[in-house]
C-alpha cells in the first residue's frame, strides 16, 4: 500500500469513528467496514440503507449490520473469512511440521551414516592392532558432534509440535466461539435466539432515546400433528416454509428470529400498538394461505397457522417483562382456540 493509500485510509477511519461513537454503533470489524465504506461514498445504496436504518433505529441492529455487511462489503460474510483464515494457519501449520520432520529424519539418516562410519573406524582400528588414541578420540568427536546435532534436531521438532498443539488448541477455541457467534438459524434462514437476546438488549439500552418496540411470539399450531403424522422432515420443511415467509415481512424497523422450537419472535420498532398489530395480523393471515406439498404422497398440507401474542414495550420496562407480557398473550390467543392474534 503506498502512502497516498494509507493518507486515504487513515482519514476515512478519522471520519468514520466519531459517526459510530454519535450513534452509539459498536465497535465491530463489521460495523467498522460498514462505516469506513460510508464514509468513502463508494456505494450509495449502501449510504442510502444506512441512513434509513439510523433514521428508524437512532443506531444499526447487529442483525441489520450484519445483512448490509454480506450485501454490500463482503458477500462471504465475517464468519467464512475467519474461517478461510483459519484455513490458511492450518496450512502454514502443517507445512511448518511437515518441513521440519523432514528435516528430522533427514537428520536420523545423516546420524544412522555417522554412526556406521564410527563404528567401521572403530573396528578398523582394533583390526590394525592400533591403539592410537588421536584416531579413537576423533571418531568419539565425530560422534559427539552427531549426536549433539541430532538432539538439536529433534528438540526443535518436538518444540515445532509444542506449538502445533497449542495453534490448534487455539484454532479449535476460535472455531467454537465462532460457532457461537453465529446469529443465523440453518434451518430457517431467520436469525437465531442468540441474535434476538442480543439485539433486544442493545433497543432496550437506547433507553428513552430509543423507538418504541413492539414484540411479537409467534407459534405454530398443532406443531407436533405435522411431525407424528408425516415425519419429522416434513415438519422441517413446515418450520422452513414459515421462516421464509416470516423473512419477507423482514423490512427496516422489522426482525425476524426463530425463539425456539416451533416459535418465532419478531421485534417491531416504532409506530403504534395498532400498526404493530395489523402487521402481525398480515402475518398470520399470510402464512395461514401456505400450501406445503408432501413429495411422498403427493398430498397439498394446507392446515398450516400460527398464534400471535403481541406485547408493547412500556417506559422502564425490563426485557424480561416484555417477553413474559407477550408470551402470556400468545398463550392467551391459544387457549382462545389458536390462529389468532392477541395483544397484551
């Protein structure tokens, strides 16, 4: 990189940090790539989202980051280039013990030759009767100095695989946090319980300055029937179809997540309880309409609902309250006779 670059770049970071610490955005790689390419004006669709989701958040959800991160930085995403990364120190790993048990045993094969030809100068010298003790002494220094160059050898190895275990109990750690990190449900295709803890946690520390948030819980009627009747396959592809339909409702000031099991959450930022409500009435009445085919028999599964029990976020109130609120009211809607919505 030459200067000018590093110029460049040195004074995009000098833009972009005071923008992160105004909208109180964390201090990510991801976040970080995202404002960097803000404020070099190289993408203005990503300037544009950017500036709708501060509009509608006053900052950018984690799961919001990490969608325009993929879209417009880096289609791979953060997690496959730690783990390309990661592949490449396992490479640099292996071919470091790979070059030095080469070496090892290059080194045994010398040490085998010395000692052959020690023990060859040896039995020549008691052959000839000879008791020169220069010639004995010297053949013992030769093998001295072998012996000395093969145990260096061999530390070093043992040093070399020292440090493997450790680069890979390092790599192994690194791997599981990243499994841990990751805030999408395979399944799905919504984000996973880990992203809305998290993400519900960073509105509610907004405080008053914050939009007002609407939570909804979201549960699949007569789940279980799906997996008894047809498996436990077509019970997946039931959780599937709903994910992607959940998912196409997702917009600015709307997130999507699978709670658990057979339940979605959704989190609802700004307008009125009323608007929230009839979004989540949309919802329910859209995935009310899905027809699943059964590949096996050819049968259309179109019994498909869910119960909504949706809970506004009051001054002060605690994560934890709002979540017990909403999920008393989707117990509610389906005590009620399910395929309903119900607001606490």
């Amino acid at each position: 990189m030459n200067s000018g670059s590093v110029e460049v770049a040195a004074e995009r970071l000098r833009k972009a940090v005071p923008i992160m610490v105004k909208h109180q955005i964390p201090v990510t790689p991801i976040n970080y790539a995202l404002w960097y390419t803000y404020v070099s004006n190289e993408d203005p669709t990503l300037n544009q989202r950017i500036d709708e989701i501060v509009s509608a958040y006053g900052m950018i959800p984690l799961t919001k980051a990490e969608d325009l991160f993929r879209e417009h930085v880096s289609s791979t995403g953060d997690i496959e280039t730690a783990l390309h990364r990661m592949k490449d120190s396992f490479e640099q790993m292996v071919s470091g013990i790979d070059h030095d048990l080469t070496a090892t045993l290059a080194g045994t094969r010398s040490f085998s030759s010395l000692l052959d030809e020690c023990n060859r100068d040896l039995r020549d010298t008691a052959t000839a009767g000879s008791s020169n003790v220069d010639d004995i002494f010297g053949t013992l220094d030769k093998l001295l100095q072998g012996s000395t160059a093969m145990q260096q050898s061999t530390s070093r190895f043992e040093q070399r695989l020292s440090a493997a275990n450790d680069e890979i109990r390092r790599l192994r750690g690194e791997l599981e946090t990243l499994r841990q990190d990751a805030m999408i449900d395979e399944l799905t295709g919504v984000f996973n319980r880990r992203a809305f803890d998290l993400e519900l946690a960073q509105f509610l520390d907004q405080g008053d300055r914050g939009p007002v948030i609407h939570l909804a819980l979201l549960d699949i009627d007569h789940f279980k029937q799906f997996n008894d009747r047809f498996g436990h396959v077509v019970g997946d592809r039931v959780l599937s179809l709903v994910g992607k339909q959940l998912s196409a409702a997702t917009r600015v000031g709307v997130s999507v997540y699978r709670y658990g099991g057979e339940e979605f959450a959704l989190i609802f930022c700004g307008g009125t309880a009323k608007q929230a409500h009839q979004l989540a009435e949309t919802l329910r009445i859209s995935i009310e309409h899905l027809v699943l085919k059964d590949s096996r028999t050819g049968d259309r599964l179109t019994n498909i609902s869910a119960s909504i029990g949706i809970a506004s976020r009051q001054p002060g109130e605690s994560g934890e309250d709002l979540v017990n609120r909403a999920d008393r009211a989707l117990y509610a809607a389906k005590n009620g006779g399910r395929n309903q919505v119900v607001q606490a």
